[in-house]
C-alpha cells in the first residue's frame, strides 16, 4: 500500500514538473512573442533612418513605402540564446516549396537565389521564400559545378561563364558559357569566350554581361575584357584594362564600369557608351594589396573590401576621386566572401561555409542573416532574381 501511494506520489509530481514546464515554455514563447513584436514596432518608429533588407515585395506592398519596413526576409532578429529555439521553430514549421512552384506564386517579386555543388557535382540552386522565412525545395541545373565561374542573372536565365576543372598543377582553364531558363528548365550552349579564364568579374548593364580579367590556363592575370550580347549571343572586346586583375571587385554605376583592385591596388574606370579608353582611379590602400575584392556602391560613394575577413572597407567618392578612406565597420564581419550582390542600400555576401551576411551601406554595419541549405556541398553564388520576369512567357 505504501508503494502505491509513494508512485502515486511521484507520478503525481511528475505530472507537476511537466506542467509547469509546459507553463514556463509557454511563459518564454510569449516573452519571445512579445520581443519580435517591440521590434517590429521599433522599426516601424525608426523607418525614416532604417536601410531596406531584402524581403518579399508584393506590388500592394510597394505602394507602401512604411510596409517595406515592418517585415524582412534576411533579416534576423537579435534575440537572447533561450529565444532563438522559437525562431528556428517557427521556420521549420512551414512547409518548403519546390522551385517551380515557387516561381509561380504571384505575391513574389524580388528573392535571393544560392547556387552550389550539389549531387553528382551538379549545380543546384534554391529560392528564398520570403513569406515562409526559408529556403525553398533545391532544384538541380544539370551543368558541371566548376569553382571560380562566373554567374549573372537576366531576365529568366542564369548564365555560367568560365571556370576551372582540376587541381594545381593540372588545372584547366573553360571558356563555356551555359544558359540555363529557370521557368522552362532548359539549358543552351551559348557562345564560348574568347579566352579561357576563371577567377573574373563580371557587371550587368543594358541587356550586356561584361566579364572582366582573371586568371588564363598558365594562371597569369588577363587585362581583357569581354562584352556579351545577351540578346544576340554573341561576344565582342572592348579595350583591355591598363592593369592586369583577378577576382577583382566589380561595380557599374550609371554606365560606368569600375574594377577595383583584384590581386593588385590599381583601379580603373570606363564609362561604358561613349569611350573606348580606361582611366585611373585612385590606388587602393596597401592594406588591399595582392587581395581579392569586393565592390559596392551608396550614393556618390564607391566601397570595397577584401574576401577574408572584410573588417574594413575602403571608400572613395566616384565624383572627386581625390583618394580612398580606409573605414572600420561595425558589427560582427564575416569570415570570407565567396560571392555577393547589391540590393538598393544592402550588400548581401556568402561565406564559403554557406552564411548570409548582410552589410548596411549607409552605416557600414554588418548583420548575420540566415544560412544556406545543407544539400549542397559547397556554395559559390547569391544573387538577387526578380520572379515577375521569371514567370514572363518571353524577355
């Protein structure tokens, strides 16, 4: 009898031990509730000084300014450790999408893309679905996933340039240019570039794709540059830079190409429609030199920064051009830069491990976003895709 009551006893306790678990947890999601909802009204206080994140634009959302602001889809919360879990919770509650139906929903506009290796050394890519707060189902582009190409984004297409296949010292060099149609799932062989290369820049601007320098199959860094007709398929060269350059940063700013640095601290500008010669900018700080780069741009300013941990920037009004400042940012930096893109006043930038990084231009102040999908075994390219084009049965 008195073993009865004693398990009834502890059964008794037990029931309420989990009870007042189940109270203090429920406690911890309202106070986590209650946080994401003070910073969301903070924001919508502050949304004059407040740069843009990357979110999901619907068009009645773009007719409201303020909504930009009260939502985001990279941005994450700076919430205490014990409140994290319900954050990862409520993104894992959602159901991803497959791509293609991803492409379809009519409220997204504006998303992120990652590409990476995935199975088979395939290429495969996810879409960021903003509403739900992750990434989407991956969808596999049958293209051989070479480090060090070259990726852009126009109209429905990807299009891989360049790359290389091997290891030191039996490395080749590509000249392929694959074009792959996101809504149609179709690939075509586009024109191949003129030389082999890996390791270039490459710029968008008015319906042409600009690949600039890199590395030839004797590893030499190339001052040539190649335009790409991306409505006519077809290459021409343009003039060569005066500064040989790979992995340099590369920025077009109001028909004007910039390469900044690239293993080297020269720069270099070209305005794209009415001049065939290069002129220099200023060089970049010492601290900049034999690095890889990174080039944005806020306003008048041009900004740049090294791949490996890009603590600090150097800065250089694009109208003077009288010489760069070297700025300390602020916040946590990331550990490297394996790719980036600019989206109004954001530089979105992927590590080599597969993390989102966001830096705020105006403050230069860097943020952690979210992290990539674990079905790729390495990430190469972010960028930034308008569906609404996608989804267009022509471009």
């Amino acid at each position: 009898m008195q073993e009865v009551e004693s398990c009834s006893s502890s059964l008794m306790n037990l029931i309420f031990k989990t009870e007042k678990s189940d109270r203090n947890l429920e406690k911890s999601r309202k106070t986590y509730l209650s946080l994401l909802e003070k910073d969301e009204e903070q924001k919508r206080i502050k949304n004059q000084s407040m740069i843009p994140r990357l979110k999901l634009h619907s068009d009645d959302e773009r007719s409201n300014s303020s909504s930009r602001f009260t939502s985001s889809a990279l941005y994450m919360p700076h919430l205490p450790p014990k409140y994290r879990r319900f954050y990862d919770q409520m993104q894992t509650s959602c159901e991803p999408l497959a791509v293609q139906i991803a492409i379809q929903e009519e409220h997204l506009c504006e998303v992120a893309i990652v590409a990476g290796r995935g199975e088979q050394n395939l290429f495969k890519f996810h879409i960021f679905l903003n509403d739900r707060g992750i990434w989407s189902l991956g969808q596999e582009i049958p293209i051989p996933a070479l480090p060090k190409r070259c990726i852009a984004v126009y109209g429905q297409s990807l299009y891989f340039v360049g790359g290389e296949i091997g290891e030191i010292p039996d490395e080749i060099k590509c000249q392929n240019l694959f074009i792959y149609n996101m809504r149609t799932e179709q690939i075509n062989i586009g024109a191949p570039l003129r030389i082999p290369r890996c390791d270039a820049g490459v710029g968008l601007w008015n319906d042409t794709m600009y690949i600039v320098g890199g590395l030839n199959r004797y590893n030499h860094p190339l001052t040539y540059v190649d335009a790409y007709d991306l409505i006519h398929n077809a290459w021409c060269l343009i003039s060569p830079m005066k500064f040989a350059r790979h992995k340099p940063g590369i920025i077009i700013v109001k028909g004007v190409l910039y390469a900044i640095g690239g293993n080297t601290v020269h720069c270099e500008w070209l305005p794209l429609n009415n001049s065939r010669v290069w002129s220099e900018l200023p060089n970049l700080p010492e601290i900049f030199r034999d690095l890889a780069m990174t080039a944005t741009h806020y306003k008048d300013w041009l900004i740049a920064f090294r791949n490996f941990r890009p603590d600090r920037v150097a800065v250089l009004d694009r109208v003077a051009k009288e010489e760069w400042d070297v700025v300390r940012t602020s916040g946590t930096a990331p550990d490297s830069v394996e790719d980036s893109f600019t989206y109004e006043e954001s530089c979105y930038v992927l590590t080599r491990n597969g993390t989102l990084f966001e830096l705020q231009l105006a403050e230069l102040l860097w943020h952690k976003s979210v992290n990539c999908p674990k079905t790729m075994t390495k990430v190469y390219h972010i960028a930034c895709v308008n569906l609404k084009n996608v989804r267009r049965e022509k471009i």
